[in-house]
C-alpha cells in the first residue's frame, strides 16, 4: 500500500472479455462503481501488469488482464460538517434536493476552503454523501454558480450518483431557470444554439467558440418593461455560465452580471436596490428517481432580492 491509498488488485473474467475497461473492471470489483472506476482510470489510479498507467475507460479489457487500482483512502483535507442552514426540497436515502441561496459557493476551492454547500451537506447528511466526486466534491452531481439561487440535487451514494450523472449527460434533466434581462428579446421566445468553451482570451470566461461543446437554451420572454424583461430559460444542455453567456450573445445580458453584463439604462435602479448579482434563479428542477424510478419535480420561488427586483420593474 502506498501512502494515502489503498491498492485493490483485479483480474478482468473471461464473461468481460472485450468489454470496455470501465465496465469490466467493476465487475471485477463490485465494491467500486463504474463511474467511480472511471474516474480513478481517467486520474492514472489504475495501472496494467507491467505498471504502467492506463488512462482510457473506454479501453478494451481482454480476459484474464491484471490490474492493480489505487484507491485514496477518505480524507477530510479541507471538508470539515459545517452547521450551515439548508433549505431541503426533497430528501431520501438516496438523494438531497437543495434550494441553494444566492453567495453559497457548492464546493471547496481556492479562496472558498468552507463555508460551502459541500461542508453543509457533510453536516446534515452525516457524511452519507456519494464517493464519485472524491474527498473534494462528495455528492456534486452538478453546479450552479455561487451568486445564482435555486434548486440543486446532491447524491448520497453511488447508485443514486450514477443514475443523475447518466440523465445529465442525455440532456433528460429538466431543468428552468428565470432571469431578469437587459432588453426586450426580439424574437420572445427562440433557441440559442451556440457552442461553449473557455474564452481564449480570459480563462476566467466563458465565450462562444466554434470549438466549443454544443451548448442549447430556450428561452421564452415570460414578463416585458421598456428596458427589462423576466424570461424561463430551459436547458436542453448544462455548460458552465451557458444562460449568463447566452443571452448575453443575443444582446440581452443578466441584470446585474459582474461579469458578462451592462447595466447600461438599469444601473440606478440596481444600486438603489444594492442588487450585485446576476439576476439567475434555478425555478424548476425535474427528473427520473435513479433508484426508485419516479418521476420528480421541483418548483422554487425567486428569491426576495429577485422578487424586489421585479417588483420594482414590472409592478
């Protein structure tokens, strides 16, 4: 055993032969699932006979192979059960819907070791949260930024992990969002079909790039001022900053946006209210129970900043 793992050795069965590395490997190993196994190839965990590291899941695994898989032992390096108030949507022993403020950052990183969704969630769920993640993300299935508000589901084991990660990536999540926007969107309704990747010139960005991954919202217009308008957004994908970025790309960017925004003729009355962030709420969330197999979904009120927004726009 090296330091900070444990090392499981596998021989792939002759009922694996040419399956893909991923899948045969957790046959191998029913005690790891198939995403977690993933991931532990995909970081150099998983090393063939002669020790060398095989870095693709989707490798075809011959019958009888031996593989050692370096698992890290838990560790609680930055996240520690905080006592944070959680609003709980819905709640299982599989799975935890959240309404998440506006300024909870989800989970640790630079410059937000604690104080996040992730040390709430740690807390509440006494540690019953998904390994997928690994120790830094225990649960995250997904993510909305930290100044937007709204419904989030977290995972608290594998199989429930699993089964959200697979509707996520087939876009049958269903997910709205309201925003406030600068504008009137002419067309009131339509589709932005536009592929996203980090911005060439600031990292710290989100653009539009050719290169980009497929990146699809709809928007309806729901409520419209001279200079303002309250529209649901529906994703059909989930791409960081996608609605912030889109609607930006149409001319009509977030109220408030610190960063892919202009107040322009709103500036006055977003300070008089004190409103610094981008006017995003997650509203709905709806999806397929991965264990239990019923159909949920969720509905969220804007929040009060929202609301007094507006309510100052449009009232």
């Amino acid at each position: 055993m090296s330091r900070g793992v444990s090392t499981i050795n596998a021989t792939i069965t002759a009922a694996a032969n040419g399956w893909r590395l991923d899948r045969a490997l957790a046959d191998a190993v029913p005690t790891l699932s198939r995403e977690r196994l993933k991931v532990l190839i995909a970081s150099g965990a998983v090393r063939d006979a002669r020790g060398l590291q095989v870095r693709d899941p989707a490798k075809k695994a011959a019958a009888e192979a031996a593989f050692a898989i370096e698992v890290p032992l838990p560790a609680p390096p930055h996240n520690e059960a905080q006592d944070i108030p959680l609003e709980v949507a819905f709640e299982d022993e599989h799975l935890i819907v959240i309404d998440k403020p506006a300024g909870l950052v989800v989970h640790p990183a630079a410059g937000n070791l604690d104080g996040t969704l992730v040390n709430a969630l740690l807390h509440h769920c006494g540690g019953s949260l998904s390994g997928i993640g690994g120790v830094a993300r225990p649960g995250i299935v997904h993510r909305i930024d930290k100044d937007t508000s709204g419904l989030m589901v977290a995972a608290k084991t594998d199989r429930a992990h699993e089964g959200l990660a697979k509707q996520f990536a087939a876009h049958s999540i269903d997910r709205r969002y309201k925003a406030i926007v600068s504008g009137r969107p002419t067309p009131p309704a339509g589709a932005i079909d536009a592929p996203l990747a980090r911005s060439p010139a600031n990292r710290k960005k989100i653009a539009i790039v050719a290169s980009g991954k497929r990146a699809v919202t709809h928007y309806a217009t729901l409520k419209a001022a001279r200079d303002a308008a309250l529209v649901e957004c529906r994703l059909e994908t989930g791409r960081t900053h996608q609605v912030r970025v889109h609607m930006a790309s149409i001319g009509h960017p977030l109220l408030g946006d610190p960063v892919y925004g202009r107040s322009g003729k709103m500036k006055p009355l977003l300070e008089t209210l004190g409103f610094k962030r981008q006017a995003l709420h997650a509203a709905r969330l709806g999806f397929i129970h991965p264990v239990t197999s019923q159909a949920l979904s969720f509905d969220s009120e804007m929040p009060g900043d929202m609301q007094e927004l507006f309510r100052a726009i449009f009232v």
